[in-house]
C-alpha cells in the first residue's frame, strides 16, 4: 500500500470505529481478515494512525471542525505530525487508492493557529470529566488525564504459579517480561511490539492470564482464601473470578454471577483451561437467583457496571462516546447492585465495591450512597487488605500511601495500572 493508501484507509477505519459499539481493536482486526492484500507494515502504519486520531481525537476534532475520520488524520498529519501543506497535498493527490484533495476549508484549517486550547482538550477529554478530575488531583489533574489518554498501554499477565520461572522462558523466547511491583503474580510486557500472548503454551495451559495489574489488585484486595464461600457479583469476563480462585487454591466455594449469560459462558473455557471451578449463575434483572446465598458468604466481590472510564488508554475510542447522562445512570445502578449484593454477606463477611472508572460519580459518590444506607456495614482499611500473599510487602506499602482510609484508587499516573477503585467493608457481627 502506499502512504496515501494507508491515510484512506485509517480514515475509513476511523469512522468504521465511531459508528460501532463494538471495540476499535475488534474493528481493526475485522479489517484485516477482509483486506488480505494489506500486508504487516501497512497494517501497523494505520494501526498506529487510527490510534494516534483516537487518543488525540477531542483537540483535533476542534480544530477541523469535525468528527469523521478524513478530518481527524488530516488534522493529526498537521498538528501532530507537524506534516507541511506541500506533503500533505502530495498524500492528498486524489490519485490511485489515496484519499481527495483537500478542500478550501481544510486549507484554511491547517493554515490556522489552535490558539489557547481548554485545557480538556489538550488532555483529549470529555470536559465533563476533565472537571471530575480536578475535583480529584487538583492541579495535578492534566498529569493524571495524559496518562489515562496519551500513552499506549503495557501488557500485564497474571501467573498461576511462580512468575520467575515463566519470565526466564518468555525471555528465552525473545519476550521482555518484568515483575509487576504490586501483584507478587504479576509479569509486565512492553506493548511496542505487540505481544501474541495466546500463541504462548503457557496460555494455552492456563498458566497465564491477560490481566491488567489493576484488576490484579482488586481480586487479590478482596481477600479470598481458601474454604470461603465466595461471590463474585458481576463475573464480566471472568478475570476476578480466576484471581479470586487463584488465592482461595481452588479450595472453597466460588459463584460466580452476571445477567448476560453470554458473558458467563465466555468463563467457562477460562475455567477449563486453568484446571479451576466455579458455579456459575445467570442472574435476573433485579438481581434474582441468589435467594439461597443471602447471609452465607464470607467475601462478595462487586466488579460494577461502570464506563470503563479507567481503561481509556486501552480502548480511546470509548472515551468520546460517554455522557453525563449514561454516568448517571450508571451511578443509581451501582446502588442498587450494592443494595443486593449487600444481603449476601454473612456478619463478619466482607463486601468488596470495584470498578475500573476514574469518575467521582462512579466510585467515592456510589459508595457514600451506599455507606448512607447501610449502616451495618464497617468501613475495612486498605492498609489491613493489602496484607496478602498475592500482593509484594513492598507494593504493599506504596498501596497504602495511594489509599484514603478503606477507599483505594489507583491510575496510571499513580501506580502505572488501569484506573481502578475500590472500597472495602466489613458486615457487622449480630
């Protein structure tokens, strides 16, 4: 393919992306199995041009006053690239596979100064998010909002088992692999280039998971241990559940639940290839089949349903199609997931809140509601969970410091993770 060929192409996938629900990544991929004739470098070259659009997509929207993909690469070309218009002309001939001419107004465009952005739009932010970030970090908030946007996100892998000596083999066999500092389990690949972990024998034994080191810290925080009667609430893909099992040594009773039985079933192969067991329930809309657990478990761990706002940097496309509105309704969900969840929990019992956001409304303002209405319940600090095999005693330490009491956050700035949160609580004895 040749450069123009590949700038149409990144634009064409740009608006592919916009108008799906489904992830860029897939969209991507869906791409190549019907565009044989693209070969490895092409296929990196857009690749890494759709993303650089999608991570910088709010500060080049505004400046070529549109969303759709031909403005956004053109825009990148210019204002990130800094390609001059005699280049940019040349990739834009109209000839072959490459895209048209640029028009009057995208002339004018280029040829203009961006002046003094808002700030919201140099981090590549929703505004409304921006502002819950600073109510958060204060002025550190654009640090904090670069980190979740900006950068490409590291490959982390959970091992079930000795981390050392998988990582001397995924060095023998030209990986890099480190120790996360956190998560005793946890290995950290770069993610230029990208890694074919399913290719790896140890996927395919189970030994491995692709697991940020986050979500790590939230399953291992909860405090699964062996012979626990656990739920994990909102099961998703299932990556909890295996960290969860992974403490308990398979040893106890784990139910793992979700109203979408498609993603329970996604669990089950996970399940078999790690040599692991759960129960596994399809839950209803208002949280029924779970009327035989209520008082009987020891842990339940709530991953809520939340905008997946701290995983941005793995999935940009996402960040631009969130609303206020959709926060919202995300918040009163949360609630009442927690409400249900609550009965769950055995006097003495823990209750563990979880989600991958970085928003106000989904973690501190979910929880206080919660607090507010559940009186039985103690907060736990952080610093007493972090006391766990699974987690380093150096990690440990630092955890601590990122804690407010029994309320954990954790970004990218902050702890090279995934944003994350989580609160911690323990059910009053009778």
């Amino acid at each position: 393919m040749t450069p123009a060929a590949r700038l149409q192409a990144a634009a064409d996938l740009l608006d592919e992306i916009r108008q799906s629900r489904a992830p860029a990544e897939s969209v991507f991929k869906e791409w190549g199995r019907t565009h044989r004739y693209a070969g490895s470098k092409d296929r990196r070259a857009i690749a890494d041009k759709v993303y650089q659009c999608l991570r910088n997509q709010a500060r080049l929207s505004f400046a070529m006053g549109s969303e759709d993909g031909r403005a956004l690469v053109i825009g990148a070309l210019h204002l990130i690239d800094a390609t001059p218009l005699s280049e940019i002309d040349k990739l834009y001939s109209g000839e072959g596979y490459g895209p048209k001419p640029l028009t009057l107004d995208e002339r004018q465009r280029i040829g203009a100064d961006d002046g003094d952005l808002p700030q919201w739009l140099k981090a590549g932010l929703p505004e409304f998010v921006a502002e819950r970030l600073q109510r958060v970090y204060g002025d550190d908030w654009i640090v904090e909002a670069e980190a979740l946007m900006l950068p490409r996100a590291p490959i982390d892998l959970r091992v079930n088992g000795d981390r050392a000596p998988l990582a001397e083999g995924m060095k023998m066999l030209g990986y890099k692999p480190e120790f996360t500092p956190f998560s005793a389990f946890g290995l950290r690949l770069p993610a230029d280039p990208p890694p074919n972990i399913r290719s790896l024998p140890a996927f395919g034994q189970g030994r491995i998971e692709i697991q940020d080191e986050g979500s790590q810290l939230a399953g291992f925080i909860a405090g699964a241990k062996p012979g626990m009667t656990v739920v994990d609430y909102c099961a998703v893909g299932g990556g909890k559940t295996l960290a969860l099992l992974q403490a308990m040594n398979n040893e106890g009773r784990l139910i793992a639940s979700d109203v979408e039985l498609t993603r329970l079933n996604n669990i089950r192969p996970r399940l078999k290839r790690a040599g692991l067991e759960a129960d596994l329930r399809q839950l209803g809309p208002n949280g029924e089949g779970m009327e035989d657990l209520e008082g009987q478990a020891d842990l339940v761990l709530v991953d809520a349903p939340c905008s997946g706002s701290g995983v941005w940097r793995r999935r940009p496309e996402t960040a631009h199609k969130l609303t206020l509105s959709e926060v919202e309704r995300l918040h009163g969900l949360q609630v009442a997931i927690l409400g249900r969840a609550a009965k769950l929990v055995k006097p003495g019992g823990r209750l563990v809140f979880a989600t991958c956001s970085i928003l106000l409304d989904e973690n501190e303002d979910s929880a206080a509601a919660f607090e507010a209405a559940h009186p039985e319940f103690a907060p736990l600090p952080i610093k007493e969970a972090v006391k766990v095999d699974q987690i380093d005693p150096e990690g440990a330490e630092k955890l601590t410091t990122l804690a407010n009491g029994h309320q954990l956050r954790l970004s990218p700035a902050s702890s090279d993770t995934d944003g994350f949160f989580v609160s911690l609580y323990t059910r009053k004895a009778l």
